[in-house]
C-alpha cells in the first residue's frame, strides 16, 4: 500500500469513561495536558462524546449484550475480531480467550484481516526472552493480541527490536528490563520520547498496534498514585507520537472494558469504552463507532476502501 496513509491503533486495557470525579476518577486529578489539546478535553459519564476539529472521543458500548461484568477474553476478541465474543459463548470470560472462542480469533482477528487485503501489519509490544520460554513451554495463557499474531504469522518484537527503535516496551519506559528482566544494556526512558519511536514505526508499516496494560493493572489494584502516573506516561506517550503533526497518519484508541476510570471498586466496571480517533481519516469514522463490536470491521472496512 505504497503512499498510503499509516493506520496506528493504541489498546489501553480497561479504560471506560467514567464520572467526573477526582476522588474515584484518576483522569481528573491528574493533568493531561497531551489528551486535552488533542481531543479537547477529558469525557465523563455528562459529556461522554467530545470534537475538537478533527478528532473525536465517544462511548463505544462493552457490554455487548450479555449480562455481568465485562471480561478481557471476550472483550479483546469482541474487539479485535468485529465478532460478538460473549454472545457467542453465552458469557463474559477472562482474562484470556476461552477456548470456544479461539477459532473466532483465529479466523477473523485484525492482523490476518488486515493481510488479506495486502497491509504490512506490525505488533509493536516488545517481549523479552522469559515470554518466548513461556510460550515455547507450551503454555497457552496468552492474551488475544499475542495469540493472534502467533495464529496469523506475525512475527512478536523481541529485546533487539526494542534496542533497534523497532519494537516498544509494554511499560512504555522498559523501566524493569534492567532491573527486573536481567537487560542491563536496556535502560528506562522518558514517554515522550518512546512516542516519537512509535510514530517512525508506524510510518514504517500500513497498520501498527501498541497495547498498554498498566491501565487495567492500576485499576485492579486500586492504587490512585499509580493510575495517575500510569495516565501521565500515557498521555506524555501520546504526545511523542503527535510531536511532528498527524499527516499521513490516523489514530484509533479503544479499550475492551471499564476499570481504571471508577478506582472505587477492584473490578471492571460496567461503563462504556473510551474510544478517540485523531488524524487522516477521522471522517471515516465518525458515526460507525457504537460499540466494541465495530472498531475492527470500522478499519477493515476503511483499508478496502483504500485499495479499491
């Protein structure tokens, strides 16, 4: 797809929007300054739908018709499919895809959609050599982005596609390759400049996904200090990646489920998804994006139209 314009979807993990409350509610007692310029603000169950030129925030229902709280198996496999994972099952189910489910995400997962039609796809979360262990032990705990790479071929980044700039920490900062991860060549860095890393990634590829996870970690654990740090480097990441403008390039944010917006309760929330999308095609978008369901069909769609 040679001169078209690059597609870069971020999935923060358990990010709804929430009330306007900053006792519960880290997305207003924390500054975000990168988010609030490019959307115009920060949405709350009042104001849930934001434009601000062209780019836009809205609800994207994750209940998805099934009763209890929404769950990351069916969530992300509902997300990345355009296929109604709950319903499908008769649940919610999590944290991984239930094995009812995988052969959804085998056959219609985004990357293999993406594929078919010609796109050079890249995953860009770097895993270091502990995880391909993992997975060479024959552990099938893997969550649906990972799993669907490896069912459809693309190749997972590594630690040498971290040091390259091909590959991004799923921290953001790769704050615990040192110490944690036994990479003492590998050092922390600052979010904004891991942003600028993605944006020349993606500028390299016609589709590039990033998963941040830390989003629904901080929520499970209640902990206001790290949510609001979580939400800063986020929004300092956001900012690396917007630093040179958004030409030629269209962002999509989304997430399978509420969590970290409501820190008054340990579990997912029923609140809608927050979904944002900046940049080249925003147009493209507005209107098609009621719920989780649609965000995967929405892109498919819009790289059809661009190869017709």
């Amino acid at each position: 797809m040679t001169g078209a314009p690059h597609f870069l979807f971020l999935f923060l993990d358990g990010v709804g929007i929430g009330d306007d409350d900053p006792e519960t509610n880290p997305f207003f007692s924390v500054d975000l300054k990168h988010i609030k310029k490019i959307f115009g603000g920060i949405p709350s169950k009042g104001n849930p739908s934001m434009q601000n030129g062209t780019t836009f925030i809205q609800p994207c229902d994750a209940l998805l018709g099934v009763e209890g709280l929404p769950q990351s198996g069916t969530g992300q496999v509902t997300l990345f499919t355009g296929v109604n994972a709950a319903q499908a099952i008769g649940m919610h189910f999590g944290p991984y895809p239930h094995s009812q489910i995988r052969p959804i995400l085998e056959d219609k997962n985004i990357f293999k959609s993406l594929k078919s039609l010609g796109a050079e796809v890249h995953f860009a979360n770097a895993f270091p050599r502990q995880f391909f262990e993992y997975v060479e032990s024959g552990q099938r705990r893997l969550s649906a982005t990972t799993l669907s790479c490896i069912m459809s071929g693309v190749p997972l980044c590594t630690a040498d596609s971290l040091r390259s700039g091909d590959g991004i920490s799923a921290d953001i900062t790769a704050e615990r390759w040192d110490s944690n991860l036994g990479y003492s060549d590998i050092k922390p860095m600052m979010p904004f400049d891991s942003g600028k890393i993605l944006r020349r990634i993606a500028d390299k590829h016609d589709f590039t996904m990033f998963e941040f996870f830390l989003t629904d970690k901080a929520g499970h654990d209640q902990n206001k200090a790290m949510a609001e740090k979580v939400l800063r480097t986020f929004d300092e990441f956001l900012g690396g990646i917007v630093e040179d403008g958004l030409r030629n390039l269209t962002i999509l944010i989304s997430s399978d489920h509420g969590n970290v917006e409501d820190l008054s309760v340990r579990t997912h929330t029923l609140n809608s998804s927050l979904t944002a999308v900046a940049g080249e095609h925003v147009d493209f978008f507005k209107g098609k994006l009621e719920s989780i369901v649609d965000i995967t069909p929405a892109i498919v769609e819009l790289f059809k139209k661009r190869i017709a």
